[in-house]
C-alpha cells in the first residue's frame, strides 16, 4: 500500500511538472511570436493543470483520493520533469 506522504510527494511532482511544462510553452510563446496566443494558451492550461492536482492535497490528507503505487510512479515522474528542465 502506498503511503499518504508518498502520494503528497507524487501530486506535487506533477503539479511541479505541469508547471515546468508551462514554463517551456512560455518560452516558445517569445521565441514563436506568430503563434504566441497559442503558446500563451496551453502555458495557461498546465498552470490551471498544476493548481487543480494541488487540490487534491486535502483530499489525500483526508483518506479520500487514494492511488496506486504503479498509477504515477514517482521516480519517473521526477525523471520526465528533470529532461524538461
């Protein structure tokens, strides 16, 4: 059984991720100025991305959202969010 602290962890490595994700569309906004409204945009939907998994802290705290091990792993995870860095 995974471990509450340890679905905490993961959530916020994906609310991270989604995050870092954004960041790169915002650099693709400036350096693609023709299609910059559409970078802006996805840039915007990974921050709306990030907040929603930040929600399911409580609900975690709470014994409420409970997730396998398996389901996000968090090792790959931190993996894929360190090559978009």
């Amino acid at each position: 059984m995974i471990t509450q602290n340890h679905q905490l962890k993961t959530v916020e490595a994906l609310a991270r991720r989604e995050e870092l994700i954004g960041h790169l569309y915002s650099l693709y906004a400036e350096k693609f100025q023709e299609q910059r409204s559409f970078w802006q945009k996805i840039a915007s939907e990974e921050a709306q991305h990030a907040s929603i998994l930040r929600e399911l802290d409580p609900l975690i705290r709470a014994g409420s959202v409970i997730f396998g091990r398996d389901r996000f792993p968090l090792e790959t995870v931190e993996l894929s969010s360190a090559y978009v860095e």
